[in-house]
C-alpha cells in the first residue's frame, strides 16, 4: 500500500523505517505472517519490522473508516478486504501512514522482526491476469520472443496482458520444483534432458 500523499520528508517513529530502500513510511505492504510461537494474522511492513495489525485491531488503535477497514481486513480476511473496494483500502493506509508518522505516540509491543516471522499467501487466488503496466516490462519481455520487434504496435492503445497460473505464487524462500524438459546452451553440442536451467520470476512487494 503505497501513501498517496507520498511526501519523501515524513518520517515513522520506526527507527528502521527512516531512509529504508523498501518500507519506509510512504510503502506499506500488507502481509500475512506469524511470530515464532504464534497463529497467523495480517501485519504491514515498516523499515525492518512487520506491525501486528490485529494487536492493532485488538487495542482499537485506528477509528473512524480505517478501524472498520482494520477489522474487515483481521475479522474476514484479505479477500473479504479486497472486494470492499478501493474506499476501504485508502482508508486503511491512510490510517496506518498517520499512526506510524513520527509525530504519533510508538506502539510498543506491536512489532516483529522481518527475520523472525514466518510468512504466507495472505489471499486465497483462484485465478489471475498479469497486465504488461510498463513499457520496459513489455519491452523486456517482448525481446525473448521477438528480438527485431519487441514491442507490438498495439501496446500503445490496448491493454496488453498474459494470463497466469495461480499455483505459481509462492511465498519468498519457497523451494521451487523446475520443470524437467530438454535443454541445449548455445555451447553444448546435443541436448540434454533435466530440470530447468533458467526460471522467470517476479517479485510483488
């Protein structure tokens, strides 16, 4: 959840949140996870800590839209969350980025360590489309299958996008079984047979 106002000169009272590359106050992902003795529940990612978002919850931090998203979100889960809309996810990062400003009381007890959490697919996905959203993307993608003409004419006035395999999305650090199949570098002079030497992945945060 990216803060809409996205002012680069706020700050969170979350130490290892300041200057971070990936979860400073402006990008708070939302996330599933649980501590090392503990049952799973929803959690937001600031600097180098996960806010337990149904301690949050619990303690009747967020008023207003933002706690009627909250509890949505810790009481029916992040499908039930989804599909209330774009109103309700605005309220909640709105929400979040107020009560993690620098200016807010801290919330102690209410973080966890990235490193000492485990994590796992917070929605349940049946199915999905993953839409070409950047020119480089499309272009990047384009040039293994058509190197002369990477980008197809019709990328400029359509939307272009791939259909996806839901099995595929996995929690980070998940083993990944390669397919078995033939293969043949350039610098070998038959082909062999055996798992997957290259794998495409992509990395939502």
């Amino acid at each position: 959840m990216i803060d809409e106002t996205h002012d680069p000169a706020r700050e969170s009272w979350v130490d290892s949140a300041r200057n971070h590359p990936e979860f400073p106050l402006q990008n708070l992902p939302l996330c599933l996870f649980a501590p090392a003795e503990g049952m799973f529940r929803p959690g937001v990612a600031i600097g180098e800590e996960i806010l337990d978002l149904a301690a949050l919850d619990a303690r009747g931090e967020l008023s207003g839209a933002a706690g009627e998203a909250l509890a949505l979100l810790c009481r029916e889960g992040f499908n039930a969350f989804f599909a209330a809309g774009s109103a309700a996810r605005r309220a909640l990062r709105q929400g979040l980025s107020a009560r993690l400003d620098r200016a807010a009381k801290p919330l102690p007890g209410l973080l966890h360590r990235q490193d000492a959490v485990r994590f796992a697919i917070p929605a349940s996905v049946g199915d999905y489309t993953d839409f070409f959203a950047g020119i480089h993307h499309a272009t990047n993608t384009g040039r293994q299958f058509r190197p002369d003409n990477p980008l197809l004419p019709n990328y400029k006035y359509i939307p272009v996008a791939y259909h996806g395999r839901a099995s595929s999305i996995v929690v980070s650090g998940t083993p990944i079984r390669r397919p078995q199949g033939q293969r043949k570098p350039a610098h070998e002079p038959v082909p062999s047979f055996g798992p997957s030497r290259n794998l495409d992945f992509e990395l939502e945060l």
